[in-house]
C-alpha cells in the first residue's frame, strides 16, 4: 500500500467523515458523557490532587501552614506494625464476603423469582439488612452474639443441643467470622434483588426452548441462567470487594477491631491516623498506598471475570 | 414463559428463611414498645402493654416534619440526577467504545476505589468555595457522585441486552437521544428501580455526610435527629431505636411499593432477543 | 415506561414543591435583628436544650443555633474539617483527643483571668490548660469504680467492701464459689480497674511519672507491668472470663440489672439507666481494690467548653460560658444529667449512691491515663486496648503491653 499517492483522497475523506452525520451522532452521542464527567472532576479529581499533595506534606488537618516532607509519610506507614495486622483482616473480610454472598445470592434470586405465596414479603424481609444505620445494627448484633450465657445465639445452642457458650465476639478468630457472618445477613438480600433485576433481562423463550428440549431445571440453570448472569456477576462481586475493601462501619461497631488487632481494617487505620491523631499527611499516602491496592486487586478480578464471562457465554 | 404454580414448600421455606433474616428488626421493633425494664428483662418477650411513651417523647422533642421534609428533598433530587447521569454515560459507553471512553471507563473504577475518609477535607473546601456548605442544594451536590455507583450497574446490565435492539432502531434513524430516551430506558427499568432503591436507602440513612456538611437546626436530615440520642457517655437507647423506627418506615413502604415494579419488565415481551 | 416517566415527574414536583418549603424555613439572618452565636456541642440535644431555652430567655438578643455530633471521633472529624476551613461554630467543645491540636493551631480563645472562670475549681480549669494558659470551661469531673449490689454480697455473708486487691480476688472467688458470677468489667476500651491501679502506682511513686516517661526518664513498664500484673489476676485467677473483650458496657449493665452478675466496673453515666431498668437493686459504689489497701478510682474532669478564635461575636460567647458556668445553669446541668459539678458556689445534688464518688474527688483519688499523657493519646490509646486485650487472652505478657507502648510512643 502507497501511503503518499493516496494521501489527497485520504484528507478530502476525513474532511467528510467529520461533516458527515455518522460523526455528528458520535459527537452527540459524546455528550452523554459530560455530566458524568464533571461529577468525576469536582468530586473525585481534584480532591484526590490534593490528597496527594497532603500525602507528601506534615498536614495535621489543623493547621494552614504545611512543609514538604517527601516519602517520609510513606516510610512510615510501611513500618507499622499494626498496619499488616489490618491489611489481612481486610483481605479476608473482603474475598470471604464476595465469595460467599455470591454463592448464596444467585440461588437465592433464582428462588425469588419463583412464584410462591408471600414473594412480596419475603423480598423485602431479605432487603431489610441493607437498610439501617449500622450503628443500630451493631448494637442488636452484640445482643444476638454475646459471648455469655444470656446472648440470644448461646440461649438458643443451650436450649436445643445444651452446648456451653460459645464466645463468639471475644475470641480473634470467632470475632472475624461473626464479623463477616453479619456482612453477609445484611448484603446477600440485596445483591439477590440486583441479580433479581438481570433476570429480568433473560428472555422467557429461552426456558421455553429448553424445556421442549426436555432439559431440566438444573441444566437449564447452569447452562441458561448462569451464563446470562455473567455480567451481574462481575457488577455485584466488584461491588462487593470495593466495599469490603474500604469496610470501617461495621468492625468498628461490633468490635472496634479487637479482639487485639484480630478486626482491625484499613480504613480505620486511615481514619484514626488522619483525624483522632492528626496525621492527615501519613492518613492521605495510606490512602494513596491503599487505592493502588485495590486498584491492582479490582482490576485483576476484572480481567478474571471477563474471562468468566467470555467463557460462560 | 410458562405460567409457573405456586410452590406451597418453597412458600414455607422461604418464609421461615426470611422469618431468621428478620429476627434483629423484631428485636429492635418490639422494644420501642417496652420500658427500659422490660428491655432488659427480657429483650425478645413481646410487650406485655401497649407502650407508647417512647414515640410520644420522640414526638414531643424531635422536629421530625421539617427534617422529613429535608431528607425528602435531598434524596429525591439526588435519586433523579444520579440515575439520568449514570444511566446517560453507560449508554454511551455501550455505543461509543473509543479511547475517550475506555479511559474514562478506567478513571471511573478508580472513582470508586477512593476512600470517603481520604477526601473529606478538600470536598469540603471546594463546598465552602462554592458557598454549598450549610446548605440541602450543597448535600445533593455531594450524593451526586452517586452517580457512577448507578453506572456501574447500569452498564452491566446493558451488557446484558441483546445490542441488536438498539442496531435496528438506529438503522431505522433514531438519533441518540430517541434511542436514549424511547429505547434504553424503558429496557433498563428493572435495573434503575433496583439502583433507585438502593441508592435511596443509602441517602435516607447516611449520616456522615449531612452530619460534617450541615450544622443548621432547620436544615437537618432525620438521621441526624437520630444521632442525637448518642450523647457524651452514654446513648439514649430508647430514643435511638425509636427513631430509627420512624425513619425506616417510609423506606420500607418505598422499596415494598418498588420492588413490584421490577417484576414485570421483559416478562412481557417487549423485547424479542 | 409510563410508569418510569410518571414516578420521574411525581418526584420532580415533589421536589419542586418541598424546594419551596425548605427555602422558606432557611432565612440565615436570623429574624427581629437577632444575633446567632453558634454553638456545636458533643452532649445530646436532650441535655443542652433546657439550658439554651434559660438563656435565650435571659439574652432576648441572642439566639443559639445548637448542632451536635457523637463523640468522639465524629465529633472530632466535624470539628476539624470546619475549623480548617473557617466554618466552625462560635463556641465549641474542647476534649482530649483534640486539645493540642486545638491550641497550638491557634484555634480557641485565651480564657485566662476572664470573669466568669473565677467559679471554675482549679483542678478543672488546669486539665484544659496548656503552658499555665486556659482554653477550656467545665464545670464538672468523673470518677468510676466498682458497683455492687449490696443484697448480693450481704447473701455471701460479705458486710464490708475490701480494700485491698487481694481480698477482693478472694471475694470473687467465694462468689464464684457460691454459684455466682462475680465480677464483669468490659474490656472493649481501657478496662476502668486498670485506670485506677495505674493512677495509684502514680499516686504511690509520687505522681508525675507520666511527664518522666513522655521526658524519657523513665518507661511505661515503670509505671504499669504492676498495675497491668495485679488486674490480669482476674484471669489467672479464673474469677473472671476472657469474655469481657467482646462485651459492652450496656451489655455489662444489662446482666447487673437482672441479677446475673454481683459486681460490675461502673460509671456515673450507668446510675440513670439503672435506676429506670432496676429501681429496687440496692446499689453501692467502691473505689478499685489495690494492693495496699487504699481504694482509687478512674476519673477525670469533664470537656471544656472553648471559643472559637475567629469568632464574630465574642461578646456574646462569653455572655453564653458566663450563664452556663452560673449558678443557676449549674444547678439545671447538675439536675438535667446527675453531673457532679464542681464549681464554687453549687453543692452538686447526686444520687445517693455517687456520694463514694464525689468524696474521691474532693480527695483527687482519680486517674485517667488519656488525660494524664500530654500527646498521642489516640494513638496509645488504640495500642493500649489492642495489647490489653491481648494480655486477657493470654497472648500477651504485661511487660508486652507495657513495651507496645514505649514503642509507639517512640515511633509518633
């Protein structure tokens, strides 16, 4: 191919391909993204410039007058000791509550979407969790887990199997499993009503065709329903990992990260350091440090569940 | 699609299921109608009078009309622009997969990754430049970053549509904003009631934000009458369940009211794949 | 889509109309030429407001615009985001946790000499100042301790409270003996007995030890591997479970009130719950068991109230910290919250059963490490309780507690 020799027709085509209508429709198709992309700017941009510029200064979030300090806050955050201890809790509640809420939130959409006697209700018994402030629901959940003999599921254990107490908030392990116990009651409800909403989307001919097929419900779960969710897979296991990932409210409610460092999480790292302490400078570049992680993390299970996806469909 | 019956076991299943998901709403319910005492006796027994002392002395103390009137306001407004801005850029991400879009795809799931904590400060100055601290307008200006939360599920879910739809409405000659307008929305109801009503839930209840942005009496949010029970040493129980009763009510009715809306949307076969 | 197009339209008119009703209630310039002073408090509304009613009624001219925040970190975070940006409220509450933040971003008034601190008790007015300057007015102090119920011990053929810690390991062993639980203390924040034996360790090295170990003359295992060894008894000694970590302070009360429990850490905040949950337990208060038989209590004197350097109305805050530092203002604090006051010319009116708590402040028998360290109390705070806990379930030793927080205090 002449690159040269065709050039003349080249710019007279471009010239006409920017008049032409197809490129109009694009450009106002483009607009569509102006709104979304000044709530970017205003709300997200420029405050995180400035977070990053506080990251690398000796701001207290008091005073106005700040001096560069370069990567000391930096430094200083990878030689916390306690910083590791909430690195892994905030690991474990995040995969352990995608994974799990997933697994129990297709079957339960799927049965959702089921006609039975009192659906109404039900759907939103299971939405209920997502409602309240969590600090109401720390306290109810403290009662419900109390480690004594008087806590509603040591009663409950005593009075059936005539077990001892068991102490669920008071032993490190037991307490991230309660931890992550209760995520789970208060986000499977509504991550089943989103994939409620996707199969919506699937068309009933589908199981119309399969069943004339003879398939059964089982196959025509794993071979129509599964695939067809894919993409509420990817939405609701992103979503469920960005917010496990910045978790604070409920460990901080239920247990205050303890016992020990056992529920400790990032964010209340972030936010102890920044605003009871002082140390918006070293609260900011944990911030940053932080985001790079879970971008790295996000965008791995990104490109896992794209995968997933091409696979399934 | 087959007309399913109604199954009387998976009736039972699912409503004993809800009844366990339910139990810390009882308990939180039950004890607004009880004396302290009796709270403390027995925390599960129903209340063995009618009780009521708890609503009237919320009653009595809290401006709750002026501050339901507020947090209506707020997260109506709010609702509506965050589900027009979300669900506008995922159109036209769906359509438009250039290079401006694919970075800004990126840039938005980075959007989503920033810690709340890690940016009050300098969201609060730029409130404070834009003379919106103090004020409901401020408020929704700040649950307006809502709205790439609503385009995330909203673009997943469009991905989820058989694409030819909107092919042959634009071979027809249906301009961007007619298929946006005629098409998309109407195919996406399902998912913009799901999102409205989450994000819905989020604004009614979320305290952070009106609590470190608003500080006059008249422009508080309901939540905030909440956390008024929580004092220095101590938190007012009673009045905190009690009002975080009245709170959820409306909500409650909300999302009952809604979520019959997400039910019926391609089941009747407005679109053929 | 009609449906979307119709709930679109209802909530736009909706909002439209309550934009109207919402403007109309927001006029900022306050009506009748009134003057707004600011005031952003950490007390619930429930406790302030029939103060501010008495005092709008006494200053026709001034009207409080009230806004609260839960402590603390709320409080803190709302507090310091307004402040740097110049937003912050005329008058507003000075607590440890931003104290020195506070003075040295020039954030608050130099109260020193005015006329209405002249009430204040010394050892008051000197918890809220710094380098002999005060920022802080407060008019009120705490002390905790040991709550029991009377009937309880009377039934174990128990008449007289120990005074010593070893007793009391030996009562609650009896206790524990006769079938009862005998003492629950939470351990969620720094436990209340700790607090106690530390400030009486300090007491019994002569005070000031917390200025040596910050001065680095001495170390924190100086002060606390004793007090830290005495408490973990509780454990080693089986009177007490490890359950306490993941206890509440109201679930601690909640056992108490029904009788599941002999002996609880208590603080005066407990007392009005109490009374309305149980009015008929028979309840005594104790100062905390030590080795050498003098009893000591956790306390400390309550927040002050500061104001704001770049106020506009200055005349009338101090118009506002003259009532509430009143007589008659103390007096409706003191009945409104069963605070005990500590101002000159009120005798505070308590429940009978704070008096044990009352003496041991007029005695200045109380400690509270926060309030004792002069910076990074958050910071310590967070490793204290992390270790402490620990400690409870034997994964720590109380030279490890004691060495965390030397660490921490070298590293901030």
């Amino acid at each position: 191919m002449t690159v040269l020799g065709r050039r003349a027709p080249a710019v007279t085509g471009a010239l006409s391909w920017l008049m032409s209508p197809k490129r109009l429709e694009g450009l106002r198709l483009q607009a569509f993204m102006v709104p979304i992309g000044v709530v970017f700017a205003v709300l997200f941009a420029i405050p995180l410039a400035q977070s990053l510029y506080f990251s690398v200064t000796d701001f207290n979030g008091y005073s106005t007058k700040v001096n560069f300090v370069g990567l000391e806050n930096y430094r200083k955050i990878f030689t916390d000791p306690s910083m590791l201890a909430g690195l892994g809790f905030t690991l474990l509640y995040a995969i352990g509550t995608t994974v799990i809420v997933t697994v129990l939130a297709i079957p339960l959409a799927v049965l959702l979407n089921r006609r039975f006697f009192g659906r109404n209700v039900v759907r939103a018994v299971f939405f209920f969790p997502a409602i309240p402030s969590i600090a109401i629901l720390g306290l109810v959940w403290a009662f419900i887990l109390s480690p004594l003999g008087s806590g509603a599921i040591n009663w409950l254990l005593d009075a059936v199997g005539g077990f001892g107490p068991v102490p669920w908030l008071s032993d490190g392990t037991l307490a991230q499993l309660s931890v992550i116990m209760v995520a789970v009651w208060s986000s499977t409800g509504w991550h089943a009503i989103l994939y409620l909403a996707y199969l919506q989307a699937i068309p009933g001919d589908y199981y119309e065709a399969a069943r004339v097929d003879g398939a059964s419900a089982r196959q025509a779960f794993f071979r129509i329903t599964l695939p067809l969710l894919a993409p509420a897979v990817t939405v609701s296991s992103l979503l469920l990992m960005t917010g496990g990932l910045k978790v604070y409210d409920l460990p901080y409610t239920l247990t205050k990260g303890g016992p020990g460092y056992a529920t400790f999480t990032i964010t209340q790292s972030i936010i102890q350091s920044g605003i009871a302490q002082a140390k918006f400078g070293q609260a900011s570049a944990l911030a940053v440090v932080f985001m790079l992680v879970v971008g790295a993390i996000v965008a791995l299970q990104l490109v896992l569940s794209r995968r997933l996806e091409g696979r399934l469909s | 699609m087959r007309k399913q019956r109604s199954s009387p076991i998976l009736s039972l299943v699912m409503i004993l299921a809800a009844a366990v998901v339910g139990v810390p709403f009882y308990y939180i319910v039950v004890n607004t109608f009880k004396t302290q005492r009796e709270t403390s006796a027995s925390p599960l027994a129903p209340p063995t009078s009618l009780y009521l002392d708890n609503y009237v002395r919320v009653f009595e103390n809290t401006p709750i009309l002026q501050s339901f009137l507020n947090t209506v306001y707020v997260t109506a407004v709010s609702i509506v622009i965050m589900l027009v801005i979300g669900s506008m850029a995922a159109y036209a991400m769906l359509l438009r997969t250039n290079l401006i879009n694919r970075v800004a795809g990126v840039l938005l799931v980075i959007a989503f990754l920033v810690p709340g904590q890690a940016t009050l400060i300098p969201v609060y100055r730029i409130l404070v430049e834009l003379q919106l601290v103090d004020s409901l307008e401020g408020l929704i200006m700040l649950y307006t970053a809502g709205s790439i939360f609503c385009y995330f599920l909203i673009q997943g879910y469009l991905r989820s549509l058989p694409i030819s739809i909107f092919e042959a409405a634009r071979i027809d000659g249906a301009g961007p904003w007619q298929i946006y307008w005629r098409i998309v929305l109407p195919l996406i109801r399902p998912i913009l009631i799901t999102v409205g009503v989450f994000q819905t839930m989020w604004i009614w209840n979320d305290f952070i934000t009106p609590n470190v942005f608003i500080s006059s009496p008249d422009k508080q949010t309901l939540v905030l009458q909440v956390y008024k029970a929580v004092g220095e040493y101590s938190v007012d129980w009673p009045a905190f369940m009690t009002l975080s009763v009245i709170v959820l009510i409306p909500v409650v009715i909300f999302f009952i009211v809604m979520q019959r809306h997400i039910v019926n949307g391609l089941l009747q076969g407005s679109v053929k794949g | 889509m009609s449906l979307l197009r119709r709930s679109v339209a209802t909530l736009a008119a909706a909002a439209a109309v309550l934009a109207g009703t919402a403007g109309c209630g927001s006029g900022s310039e306050g009506g009748g030429g009134k003057t707004k002073l600011s005031f952003f408090s950490w007390e619930n509304e429930q406790t302030m407001k029939p103060l501010i009613d008495a005092f709008e009624k006494q200053n026709p001219g001034i009207d409080i615009e009230f806004s609260t925040a839960p402590p603390v970190a709320e409080y803190i975070s709302t507090l310091q985001t307004r402040l740097v940006s110049g937003t912050a409220a005329d008058v507003f509450v000075i607590a440890a946790e931003n104290k020195t933040n506070l003075v040295q971003g020039g954030f608050v008034k130099d109260l020193t000499g005015k006329p209405f601190m002249a009430n204040m008790s010394k050892f008051n007015t000197e918890a809220w100042s710094v380098d002999g300057k005060a920022y802080g007015m407060s008019i009120s102090s705490w002390s905790a301790g040991i709550l029991y119920n009377k009937d309880v011990l009377a039934k174990a053929g128990v008449t007289e409270f120990p005074t010593k810690w070893d007793d009391f390991i030996a009562l609650c062993q009896k206790l524990k003996a006769a079938g009862t639980t005998p003492y629950y203390e939470s351990a969620t924040g720094l436990p209340l007995s700790i607090a106690a034996l530390v400030g009486h360790e300090n007491a019994r090295q002569g005070g000031g030890v917390d200025a040596q170990i910050f001065a680095g003359q001495k170390k924190f295992g100086d002060l606390w591997t004793g007090p830290l060894t005495t408490y973990n008894q509780l454990f080693t000694s089986g009177v007490m479970t490890k359950d306490v970590v993941g206890l509440k302070g109201e679930q601690i009360v909640d056992e108490f009130t029904n009788g599941r429990v002999a002996m609880i850490a208590a603080g005066p905040w407990d007392v009005p719950t109490l009374r309305q949950k149980a009015p008929d337990l028979n309840l005594v208060f104790a100062g905390v068991p030590t080795p050498d038989g003098k009893p000591f209590w956790a306390g400390a004197a309550s927040p002050g109230w500061a104001i704001n350097a770049k106020t506009q109305h200055e005349k009338e805050a101090e118009a506002f910290l003259t009532y509430l530092g009143s007589k008659e203002a103390v007096t409706l604090f003191n009945k409104e919250t069963a605070a005990m006051t500590t101002t000159s010319d009120v005798t505070p009116v308590v429940d009978k059963v704070l008096e044990p708590n009352l003496q041991a402040l007029k005695e200045g028998a109380f400690y509270l490490p926060q309030i004792a360290w002069p910076r990074v109390q958050d910071a310590l705070n967070t490793e204290m309780v992390a270790q402490i806990q620990l400690m409870i379930q034997g994964q720590a030793k109380p030279e490890d507690v004691a060495a965390a927080l030397d660490n921490r205090l070298k590293s901030s």
